[in-house]
C-alpha cells in the first residue's frame, strides 16, 4: 500500500547556512519572516539539514529580501508621500476595530511611522471598502457647522442614532423630514462605511443625534 504521506526529504545543500547568516544579519525583515529564519536557523543547527519545504520556504524568503528586492523596497519607501500615510493609518484605525489585517496593524500600533510594503498597502487601502472609509474621512464636507438642515424624504431612520433625548420619545415612530435641525459636528466618521452630522433638533434641543451626511439637505426657509 503505497504512502499517502510520503516523509520529507532532507535538504543538506551548501547554500542553507549561508542563506540563514545573510537573512539573521537582515534587520530589514518583516517579523513573520524573521520568526521564521531564526526557526529554520535553529532547526538547521540541530539537525544539520532542513526539510525539502523549509528549503523551499527559505529559498523564498530569501529572493524576497534580494539585492534587487530591498532596492525596489526603498523606492517604494521614499515614495511612500504623506497623503499615503494618511490612508493607511485611516485604514489601520478601521481594520482595528474589524480584526482583517491583524499583523500589519499591531506592527503600526507598535510604530505610528511604520511603512507597509506595496502589497500590504494595496490589500489594505484600495480594496473596495476601504477606499469608502478614506473617502468619508477625506472628502470635503457637505455641510458647515452651525448650518441648518433637513431630513431628505427617503432618509434612513434605522441608520440614525440618537445620542442624547430629553422628553421627545416618540420622535422614531413618527419621524418629520420637514424638521429643522442645526448641525454641531459635519464630520464624524464611525466604525462603518457611512459619515454622519451630529446635529440637534430647533423645536427640541434635548435631542442629539448622528444622522447620516447623505441623509440631510440644505435648510430652504420654507421652499
């Protein structure tokens, strides 16, 4: 009956000690690949040899963190503009509350001036949703502080948040689109893929609430 689970060939190549030394003197490496050198290193010391898939690991590392490899890094480091570092600590903040991207925000949390590589940095910040979130946080404005406002007719009611509310309970059963409101905050972005005003209501200033910016138009006097 022939093995389903054939056992590993042993990788006793003259090039694996000198790979290990040229990685561990690397202080360049991302922590996963330096965890996993220095894993391989001590495998190697004790063993003499390394599995047919750590050599293939170590032989990808290893191209990774080549000549070539670390010049392309530092270009891409010295282009790495200030409008980029922006996003990608936007995007930092909001993988954070999410958990995706587990590593690569600890790694920033630990280093507010970390850069991620080109690749982390596309997964992260150009993907659909996260291209959302730094728009909310970097698109200008629809509203000022202190401007008056409505709710549009086909405004979500499930989308709002009331904050504060005094004696006005039943204002989600019966929700006027016609009610003025001032806005006190035009910004705020939240842990989701909407912006919204904090704003309080003229005829019931005990009620303070989170609508959302697309929710609300420009107070017409009457029109």
């Amino acid at each position: 009956m022939n093995n389903r689970y054939p056992s590993s060939v042993k990788i006793t190549s003259d090039d694996i000690a000198e790979k290990l030394d040229k990685l561990k003197a690397n202080t360049g490496l991302q922590p996963y690949d330096s965890s996993l050198v220095n894993s391989f290193a001590d495998f190697y010391k004790s063993k003499g040899y390394l599995t047919d898939r750590q050599y293939a690991i170590l032989n990808k590392v290893y191209e990774a963190n080549s000549n070539e490899r670390m010049a392309e890094l530092q270009n891409w480091r010295d282009n790495f503009t200030e409008e980029m570092k922006n996003n990608f600590r936007v995007c930092c903040e909001y993988y954070d509350k999410t958990g995706y991207f587990g590593s690569i925000v600890s790694q920033w949390k630990k280093d507010k001036g970390y850069i991620p590589t080109k690749s982390q940095y596309e997964k992260m910040c150009c993907n659909t949703y996260a291209k959302k979130v730094v728009d909310n946080h970097s698109r200008p404005t629809l509203f000022n502080n202190g401007d008056l406002v409505q709710l549009r007719a086909n405004w979500s009611v499930n989308a709002s948040k009331i904050i504060e509310k005094g004696s006005f309970h039943s204002w989600h059963n019966s929700p006027d689109s016609k009610m003025t409101c001032m806005v006190i905050d035009n910004k705020v972005v939240q842990n989701d893929l909407h912006r919204y005003c904090k704003v309080f209501v003229l005829s019931h200033p005990d009620i303070i609430m989170l609508v959302r910016e697309k929710d609300l138009k420009q107070y017409r006097g009457g029109k």
